[in-house]
C-alpha cells in the first residue's frame, strides 16, 4: 500500500488538467484511467480536430452553459478561455480561431492535444496507470482516504490525502464514460442529478435516411413543446443516420429531450429561407412558375437536390396536384420552406450524444473550491458534475476550467493541512 498526495480518477480533459494543476503546485499526483490510454473521448472530439474552446467573453460564453452558469464562472475566471489558448500555445501546440469563435489545433488532429497533455504530465511527474478501474473510494470520519482499484485482476490500494473524481458522464461509453463518477457519488451519499443524453440527434416522424449526411446551411430552426415556442436557433443543420443534428439540433436537443423524456409533444419548425418573408418568397416562386410548370425543377433552385423528394412529400398531395391553381400550389411551398414541421418521436441515446447532461449535483459542491460540501477533501470536475453547455468549445472548456480549480484547490488543501504555506 503506497500513499499519495493526490489521486485522480479519469484521464480525460478534466482528469488530466486537474493532475497538472495540482502537480504544477509541488503535489505528488496518481492518475488513474480504467481505459488503455487516456483522452479517448478527447480523440474524437470535433469530428477528430477537436474544438478545444471558445474565444467568446464571458458574459457571451455564459449563455452557453447549463443549467447555472453561475456555478462556472469562478472556475472560469481562474482559468479562462484565453489561459486555455495561452496554455496550449506555451506547450507548443498552435491554436486556430475559425467561424463562430470556436478554437481549434493548427494541425487538425485531436490527438495532438492529448499527446501535448500527456507529455505535460510526464514533465510534472505525473504518475498514470492506465487499465484501473477505480471500484471503491475509501471514506471515513467525514473524509475519504484512497481508493481501491482494479488492474490485471488484482486489486490494488492507494491512500490519498485528497482525491479528485474526473470520470465523465454517460455520453460514448465506448471511451470508458459509463457513469462510475455518479456511483462513486451515491456510495457516499452525494446527490445525483437526474442525466440525460444532449448534443444528440433528434428523430423526426419521417424517413431521414434518404437525407444522410445532408447539411443546410443558413437556415432557422424553431423548438416547439406542447405547442409553445421555447427555442430559436439559426446556422447549420444535418441530416445523419441518426436524425438531426448539425450545430443547431444539438442546441435544441438538450430541452427536446427534456420533454420527450416527460412525454411532452416536441417538433420542430424549419425556415429553409429565413431571410426572405413569406410575401416575397412567393413573387420569386410565382415568376419561376412561369417559366417553368414542374414543381422538382422548380425547387432546385431554393434547396439541395437531395431535400426535394422529401420536401414535396411533406405537403399534402392534394395542395400541389395538377388539379390545384398555381397560386394555392405556390402558396403551399412557401408556407412549407417557412414553416415546415417535424414532429420529433425520439433520439439518440448516449452512444452518441456529445456530453451527458445531469450528473453530481451543483448544491452538493463549493463553486470557489469544486470540493464536496460533505467530504471537504474530495473534488469533483468535468461531466461528471450536473454542467454542460452547447456545441461550439465550450464541453472542454468546462473541464479544462473545473479540472484546474480542483486541482489548485486539492494542491491548497493538502498544503495548508500541512502547516505550510497554500499560496
């Protein structure tokens, strides 16, 4: 049985910040990830180029972040979106702003981020064990003392003065986020929120298969539950093999699953033309319809070849039949590109979802420290902890900022029950 200053558990974007924050303030850390090497959700972030953070400020970043961004900001003013950038670039890996504020690596390659991550940690003296599964944190008298952990079929013990639980939520199990944060959480008596997928693709009522990897660009999309209009987004929208998606049906999907989940009516409404009104639409329609009388070829020129069959499908025959005036079939486009309505019967579970939503409750923990309120050398950064925001940089933005406050904390911590100096 060894004993160490500090052990983290999880190796990804919280775990590993928190370990070099702590270790860069003279703290021994033990770093232990239950999966063959750390980061593998971080690999795939971005589509693989990773979407390290956001430049916004923070009263712009702020709005971003779910379901109290409050919580977040003392973490975020101690290590912001700008350290972020400062951070990586000192370390030698070169960041990029591109559209919408968001800040990837120069090299497009996610995996630079945690190699230049991992070689920080060695350069510390990090200490990571890949392969150990963390089965029980080890408390007492009000405080935790180590953990016990899994590797190669033993069992392995390691006292700590200070421990910081970095494992993620639920979203892509695959890369080893599969809830052991939220069971650590209920073994001690911390509350859990309850969790739920978002940044996830939303199943309309109709067949999107045929609109695979389709992305509508400049378009308006409108939340609807039970009738009541509770969210507009405009940008980017896709069609995958799992629904909608792109950059604005991930930020309606945090609500639309909400109330799907309390079986509430959700659909959404898309404006594919939401810089032209409805009036002015149909005079541009109307003069196409007079040089040209089919309908597909008509719409070519309003939307994606691929979009039509569906679109056309979307209306009812009886409003664009050849029995119909040109005026009424006119007016059934126009009112379908403004405001065509999907009802939304379900969606992609954590398989897939970006970040899980829920988690250790934010009443449970201090915002300054990211330490428990009952076991006051325990901490807590990243998914796991019931914060999340939308797509855009700002998912790693929180772990990368909770993971550093922890791990500055737990340093502080361990230092001044010491007696020595936690500045």
């Amino acid at each position: 049985m060894r004993v160490r200053d500090l052990v983290v558990i999880g190796g990804g974007a919280a775990g590993m910040f928190a370990a070099a924050s702590a270790a860069s303030n003279g703290i021994s850390v033990l770093l232990l990830e239950k999966m063959d090497r750390t980061g593998r959700k971080v690999r795939i972030t971005g589509k693989g180029r990773c979407n390290i953070t956001n430049t916004k400020p923070w009263q712009e970043f702020s709005v971003h972040i779910h379901p109290n961004p409050n919580f977040l900001k003392p973490s975020f003013f101690s290590f912001s979106n700008i350290d972020t950038i400062n951070f990586f670039e000192k370390l030698g890996l070169h960041c990029v702003v591109e559209r919408g504020d968001r800040v990837f690596p120069a090299s497009g390659v996610a995996s630079d981020v945690v190699d230049t991550l991992m070689k920080h940690l060695d350069s510390l003296g990090v200490e990571v064990i890949c392969n150990a599964n963390v089965r029980n944190i080890i408390h007492q008298d009000g405080r935790v003392k180590g953990v016990i952990y899994e590797k190669g079929n033993k069992l392995y013990t390691e006292n700590a003065e200070a421990i910081i639980v970095a494992t993620g939520g639920l979203s892509y199990p695959l890369t080893g986020s599969t809830g052991d944060g939220y069971n650590f959480a209920d073994d001690l008596g911390i509350k859990v929120n309850k969790c739920f997928p978002s940044l996830t693709a939303l199943k309309p009522d109709f067949d999107y298969t045929l609109l695979k990897w389709l992305i509508l660009k400049n378009v308006s999309l409108s939340l609807f539950v039970n009738g009541q209009l509770v969210q507009e987004e405009m940008g980017e929208l896709e069609f995958t093999d799992n629904g909608i998606e792109g950059s604005i049906g991930f930020r309606v999907s945090r609500k639309a699953v909400q109330s799907l989940i309390n079986h509430d009516k959700v659909y959404l409404v898309l404006d594919l033309k939401p810089a032209l009104d409805k009036s002015l639409l149909i005079d541009r329609l109307t003069k196409d319809f007079n040089s040209e009388k089919s309908v597909n070829k008509v719409l070519r020129n309003y939307m994606p070849g691929q979009l039509i069959e569906t679109f056309i499908s979307s209306i009812p025959n009886k409003l664009i039949s050849e029995g119909n005036s040109i005026e009424n079939k006119i007016n059934s486009i126009a009112s379908k590109m403004k405001g065509w309505q999907m009802n939304i019967t379900g969606y992609t579970s954590y398989e897939r979802a970006v970040v899980t939503a829920g988690g250790v409750s934010l009443n449970e923990i201090i915002a300054k420290k990211l330490s428990s309120k009952r076991y006051p050398n325990l901490f807590f950064a990243g998914e796991v902890l019931d914060l999340d925001g939308d797509t855009g940089g700002y998912n790693l933005q929180i772990a990368f900022s909770t993971g550093y406050a922890a791990g500055r904390e737990a340093a502080y911590l361990i230092k001044k029950e010491r007696g020595g100096s936690s500045e």
